[in-house]
C-alpha cells in the first residue's frame, strides 16, 4: 500500500523528472547530451558542400559568414576575457572563416590580430579582407615573434582539404603554434592534421578548443582538448537524410552548440 508520505515521494519525483527531461534532451547551456554524432570523412565533406553550392544555391560568402559567426560564437564562448586574440589566416575557405570571425570577434569587444601570409586575388577573398581592415583590425603577414599577450590563438589555416606536406610559410607557422603556451582555437581540422586520421608527423598542433562546421570531421575523433564545438546552422534536412548525419539540435537562437563537457 502507498502511504501519503509516498504519494507526496512520487509526486515529486514525476515533477522534477517532467522538468528534467526537456533539459537533457537538448543539453544544458548549449551542451549537447553525448552521443554517438556522425563524422564525416573528406569526400563526404567536399560533396556536401558542392550540394550546397549546387542544389540548394548557397553562395561562398553565405557560407564563410554563418561560419565565420559561428566561430567568432565558439571563442567568445571558450574565452569570455576580453582581450587580444591572433587570427592567423591560410589562403583558402579556412582563412576565409577566420577573416570574417575576426570581423565579428572585433564587435565582441577582442582585440583581433589577422596574420595572413599568402592572400588570394580572387573573389571573395580581398573583399573579406578589405571588411577587416575597413574595421581597423590589424593585418599582417608574419607571426609576431611574441605571442604571450593574447587570449587565444584562432588557428584558421588549413581546412578539410588540406592533403600533403606542410609548405612555407606554413611549416614554420604551425610548430610555432604548437609550442606556443597560448591557447589554440582550431576551425573545424586542426591545421596540419589528417581530416580523417588526425595529428601528423612532426610537431603536431593539439589546441585547446576545436570548433567543427557543419558536422565533425574523422580527425576530431582523436581531439583531446578542453571544448570542441559545432556550428553551421544552416543544414537542411534533405542533406542531413542524404549523408545520414546525426547531429545535435542548437538551443533556442544559438549558432554553436557544445558536443563534450
């Protein structure tokens, strides 16, 4: 028989279960509940992308912008402080991300830096740059030789093409990245890494937070950091059937969500 007390036990229970439940389904303060997410390997990634150039008539510049937010999103998130934060640029759609984060950083209240050795003549690429110096936001083309006054380091090199050796001025950039005690923020593959393996010979670049677009990549699996972060809000249901992704709801209005804790 179930006495009051118990009436009163159950009672509770069903109330904070009914207020629980909503919670973890979708994550707390953006954090997605863990779960098997799916990852996609380069060329799923290459087609999906071209599916959205394509089919459903995405530009670059949308494209770079919802990323470039989303990034900006994940590090104000990552590093509340305001302060410095060195943006180094490769010369293609990763640097293009990082370019327009700087952008967004800048209105956030940091104090961004842009380091961008090889800049690219074709479109959208000097139109994106030429928003960032429009903003005041320094640009340069070599790494400071001093990188203890920032906040963070936006890796925004290489992206999920990147295939082969690491080449000048690359492959000095990124070891000193590596031993920098700065912490590093990498857009969606840590530079130098294998999309699908993960970190690569040499010195390789193990940041502190990883900020994957679209979906996780193979290589994130081996990510061992502090934050890793998915944004891209602008799926559509009909790719996510095609590729097969399970991905994470985003909260409310949120461009970003956390994957681990």
């Amino acid at each position: 028989m179930v006495t009051v007390d118990k009436w009163w036990l159950v009672a509770v229970c069903m109330l904070v279960a009914s207020f629980l439940c909503p919670i973890l389904k979708r994550g707390i303060s953006g954090m997605a509940c863990k779960q098997n997410w799916s990852f996609l390997g380069q060329r799923d990634a290459q087609n999906l992308d071209l599916d959205l150039f394509n089919e459903y008539q995405y530009s670059l510049d949308q494209l770079v912008e919802l990323a470039g937010l989303a990034v900006a999103t994940s590090v104000s998130k990552s590093y509340p402080t305001r302060g410095p934060i060195l943006v180094v640029c490769g010369p293609g759609n990763n640097g293009a991300d990082g370019l327009v984060a700087a952008r967004h950083l800048d209105q956030f209240g940091y104090q961004p830096r842009i380091v961008y050795p090889k800049q690219p003549t074709k479109d959208p690429y000097p139109r994106l740059l030429h928003q960032a110096r429009g903003m005041k936001i320094p640009v340069s083309t070599e790494l400071p030789s001093d990188l203890s006054s920032y906040v963070c380091i936006l890796d925004a090199v290489f992206g999920f093409s990147f295939k082969g050796s690491i080449r000048s001025p690359f492959d000095t950039i990124i070891p000193s990245l590596a031993s920098s005690p700065v912490p590093v923020a990498s857009i969606d593959v840590p530079s130098g890494w294998n999309m699908e393996s993960g970190p690569g010979p040499g010195i390789p670049l193990h940041p502190d937070v990883l900020i994957s677009l679209t979906a996780p990549k193979l290589c994130s699996k081996e990510f061992k950091g502090r934050l890793h972060w998915l944004g891209g809000r602008f799926v559509p249901p009909e790719i996510r059937k095609k590729y097969n992704l399970t991905l994470p709801d985003y909260p409310d209005t949120e461009q970003v969500v956390l994957l681990n804790n």
